[in-house]
C-alpha cells in the first residue's frame, strides 16, 4: 500500500533543505522518491534501494538523471555506502519492515547508516511499530519520535539525527 500524502509529507519534513545525497531503502514503486525529487536541487543525487523486483521495476520508470535504482537489500547496499562517488551522505530514509529482518540485520543496517552519515545527517525511519527504535537509540544519541494516523497503516516515523 503506497504512503498517503500525509505520511509523505510527515516524513519529508525532516529532510533539511540543504539537504543533497539521499538514500532510500524500500523506495517501494515510488511514491516518496517522487516527492524528494520535488524538492532536490539540481545538483542533488538520491539512490533508490528495492529488493522487489517488480517494485524495482516501477521504480525503474522514474526518469531523473539525479536518481539512481538499485534491486538490492538494504543490509548490502548498507555495508557499502562509502563507494558512491558522493562528498557525504545527508539522509537516509527506510521504510523497509524491521520486523521482516532477523536481529543482526537489523542492528546491521542503523550501525552502518550511522557511520556513513555525515554530521547532522538524519536517518528517517517509518514503520508501523516501533520495533527499531532501540536499536536506533543505541547508535544516535539524538532521537525524535511521531505517529503519523492519516495512513493505512498508521506510522510511526523515528528521526535519528548524527551528532
């Protein structure tokens, strides 16, 4: 079920403006990647990750010269952030389900994006339950909380930002 406009927009508002290289994991067909595009300045870059193949391939339409699609998982591309020909890395956005991953892997994922994360970088994550929240305290000392009621299902979207 894709996002609604107010999860959406619930998200987005902790992209900071100055924000430029953008990672999504569990970009789903879209319909968030669309909505930071919107928003990216021109010299702005964003990878896409969907290990649904045909997820993938809806994703794969989106015709932006700053967006870049990966079929892979979350936990690979994670171990390998630092290869993007990218200054830093701004945010990471997820809504992958936490609870569909087995423990190591999930603590995997935050750890990673935390270490490539530049400083005051932000790791958004949406989900419907708050299973992820204390592993993301245990690797961002900054950790804000929402629910988000005007979707199917609700959301709760955990802001982690590194300082």
């Amino acid at each position: 079920m894709p996002s609604s406009k107010h999860a959406i927009r619930a998200i987005l508002k902790h992209l900071k403006p100055e924000y430029k290289y953008i990672i999504e994991y569990g970009a789903g067909s879209g319909t968030i990647t669309r909505e930071i595009l919107k928003a990216l300045p021109s010299d702005g870059k964003i990878l896409a990750v969907e290990l649904n193949k045909k997820l993938f391939e809806e994703l794969s339409k989106i015709k932006d010269s700053r967006l870049k699609v990966t079929n892979d998982n979350a936990v690979d591309v994670s171990k390998n952030l630092g290869v993007l020909d990218w200054p830093r890395i701004d945010a990471v956005i997820s809504g992958i389900p936490f609870s569909f991953l087995k423990s190591p892997e999930r603590k995997e994922i935050i750890k990673n994006t935390h270490d490539f994360l530049s400083l005051g970088g932000r790791f958004i994550v949406y989900q419907i339950s708050l299973l992820a929240l204390p592993l993301l305290k245990k690797s961002f000392k900054k950790i804000k909380k929402y629910f988000e009621l005007r979707n199917i299902p609700p959301y709760f979207i955990m802001v982690g930002e590194k300082n």
